[in-house]
C-alpha cells in the first residue's frame, strides 16, 4: 500500500535534499511480516546510511528491512 499525502519534508542534513510524503507499506499475509518506509527514509539509508534512530515512528531496523524485503 503507498499512502501518498500533499507536500514534501526536508533531509535534516544541510543540502537541498526534498522528499515527497510518501509512505509505502509492506504487508506479508504468509509470514506476518511488515515494514514500513518513507520517501525519506530511502533517501537518508542511500544518501547517509542513517535508518532514524532507534525509538523513531519511521525507525528501520537493518536487519529486519533485510529478512523482510531479501528473503522470504
Ligand atoms: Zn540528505
């Protein structure tokens, strides 16, 4: 499921970086598996390798991210 909503939100690095408010879901009827992710989540893992700190709504864990997206 992608939620996408009206505006953008800025990469707190200082750049000029904009992401859409785009968030996707990801729901694994099989497993229970389930992850969510914003447009600037994708931007700050592939920009600064940052996956929001631990306790934020938009937090990924690695490893998690890993077993969901990567294995089955
Ligand atoms: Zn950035």
């Amino acid at each position: 499921m992608v939620d996408d909503n009206r505006g953008i939100v800025p990469c707190p690095w200082p750049h000029r970086v904009r992401c859409l408010k785009r968030v996707t879901t990801l729901s694994n009827s099989e497993t229970g598996a389930y992850l969510r992710w914003s447009e600037l989540n994708i931007h700050l893992i592939k920009a600064h390798g940052f996956f929001e700190g631990k306790g934020s709504p938009f937090r990924i864990e690695p490893a998690e991210l890993i077993r969901t997206i990567f294995t089955g």
